[in-house]
C-alpha cells in the first residue's frame, strides 16, 4: 500500500501543472454550458488537447481517445449552437422519451462490454471495462450536448461518479475533484435546462441567441 502511496504521489507531481490547466478550462467548459454560451466549446476544446495527453500518458486509452473525440465535438457543438436550427440561429433546448433513453443505454452498454472485453485481452489499458464504460456513454453524451438535450445532464452524473474511481487510481486528483463538482453541477445544469425548457416551449423566442 505504501509503495502504491508513493508511486502515485510521484505520478501527480509530474502531471500536476498540465493537469490545472486542463481542469480550469474543463471548469470554465462547464460554467459556460450551463448558460449555453458560445464560448464554453473554445474552452472544451483547450481543456481535450491537454487530457489527451494526459490519460495517454497514464495508459487511459480510451480516455484519451475520448477526448480526441471531444475535439473534434467543440467545433461540431459550436456549430450547430451558432446555426443550428430551423431558422439558422441555433438549437433549441430538446427533450427525448424515455424508451429512446432506455435504448441507448442498452446499446451503448453491449458496445462498452464488448469493446472492454477487447481492450482488456489485446491491450495494455488499466480498468479496460470501466474505461470503456465511460467513454463510450460519454461519446453518446456529448452528441446529446451537442444537441441540446435536456437529459444529457443526467448521464454525466453518472459517468462523473465513475470516472472518479478511474481517476483515483491514476493519481490524477486534481481531476478526481473536478469530477466531483462536476457531479453537483451537473445535477444544476440539468435542473436549469429542463426549466428553461418549459419556458422555450410556452416562448418559442425565449433563450435564443445565447452567447
């Protein structure tokens, strides 16, 4: 335990420096999807360039292809925030059912298995399944934010609680405190955008053009 201790501790003080970086644009991310502002795919796409680095760095695979995904998403999330929509002046806040909720959960998680099971048997990944788990639901995810669905908020709860331990482990504890504010605010985001959701529905003007 005490070697573990001290290999870990060894592990952060090397990564700590790019790590603040990375959380701080990951912070400054999510304050900003909040209030669906422009600006937070900018700083999405600061924060991918340094964990990419970061997870490949501590045999995260997944997680760092992950995030070569997610930036590649901020531009597609910037994009159809600024025109996307049926008049060009960006998305509207969505809804999906929950039988459409129950699908991709089910499907996301047989591809996750599968894709763990391989990482796990060909690979060098640490934790293959749980990694696996995460990225693949937060691949599906962060569509959903792209597209402004109401729900997105409640998967990332989930992936967050998860990817804590995954962090954990790693000694990336910079990273495992940011996803523990990102749980709480999460749970906000989801509870202002489902509110704002009813205000869009009952206004149709109301909210757009948020920068």
């Amino acid at each position: 335990m005490s070697e573990w201790w001290a290999q870990a501790n060894e592990q952060a003080h090397a990564l700590t420096g790019w790590e603040a970086m990375a959380v701080l644009l990951a912070i400054a991310y999510l304050l900003l999807a909040m209030r669906r502002s422009l600006w937070c795919w900018p700083a999405a796409a600061g924060s991918t360039v340094i964990y990419m680095a970061l997870f490949w760095h501590v045999a995260l695979l997944m997680e760092s292809v992950l995030n070569f995904y997610y930036l590649l998403m901020a531009g597609y999330g910037f994009w159809q925030w600024r025109f996307g929509g049926d008049r060009g002046a960006g998305l509207a806040l969505t809804r999906w059912s929950w039988t459409t909720h129950l699908v991709i959960i089910a499907g996301t998680t047989a591809v996750a298995l599968g894709l763990g099971y391989l990482m796990d048997t060909r690979t060098h990944a640490d934790l293959a399944y749980l990694d696996a788990l995460t990225t693949c639901f937060a691949v599906v995810t962060t569509v959903m934010v792209a597209r402004k669905v109401v729900e997105n908020w409640l998967y990332w709860v989930v992936i967050d609680l998860v990817s804590i331990y995954l962090y954990l482990e790693k000694g990336l504890y910079l990273t495992s405190g940011l996803f523990l504010f990102y749980v709480g605010m999460a749970a906000l985001a989801y509870l202002q955008w489902r509110d704002q959701h009813r205000k869009e529905q009952s206004d149709p003007n109301w909210g757009l053009g948020c920068a």
